[in-house]
C-alpha cells in the first residue's frame, strides 16, 4: 500500500507494551492517555504529570497528552514533555470563551 509522503500515523497508548506495539506499526506521534482524571477511567489508571514524564522518559517519538483536561489543570501540562494536546471535553467549557484561550 502507498502512502502519500507529508502523511504520518498517530497512535494511542496507555503503557509500555502499547508503545512497542505502535512503534512497530511505524506511528510517528503518539497520544498518551489518560494523563487526568476522567468518568472514563478508574483513578487508579491515571497517570498524572509524574507518571506521564516516566513513563515517556525514553520514548523517540512525538508525544501528545490525552484525557480529562480542563481549565484547571490546562498549566500542569507545561511540565510534561508533550509536543501537543488533544482534547474534547475543554471545547464544550462556557468558560474557554472568559478566557480567551486560542483554539485552532
């Protein structure tokens, strides 16, 4: 199968395993989750800005920060080393109008 040049894959993990199985699949950026808490996830299962940077230490690829990210925890990400974020429930906030954050 061709694949057109300026195209890449993004993939999903959640441990270590995960990111092996996505490096073998050639996945050039990868979205780690959950990094909050979320309805979606025990609490037990998320990773936390610590964990997040532990886990990733040693990964060579690009990586996003996905799950439970809100206003209120938006900053924290500044201290995880993160290329991009993806999130879904920010965009449904009344208050991301107050403020004034960019949204691409």
């Amino acid at each position: 199968m061709q694949i057109k040049k300026n195209f890449y894959t993004i993939g999903l993990a959640h441990n270590c395993l995960e990111y092996s199985i996505k490096v073998k699949q050639n996945c050039k950026e990868l979205m780690l989750s959950p990094i909050f808490f979320n309805k979606k996830y025990s609490p037990a299962k998320i990773l936390g800005v610590i964990r997040f940077n532990l886990i990733s230490n040693h990964w060579n690829v690009k990586l996003s920060a996905l799950g439970g990210i809100n206003l209120g925890n938006l900053k924290r990400l500044r201290m995880c080393k993160i290329n991009s974020v993806a999130f879904i429930s920010l965009m449904d906030d009344p208050k991301i109008k107050e403020a004034h954050l960019p949204v691409r």
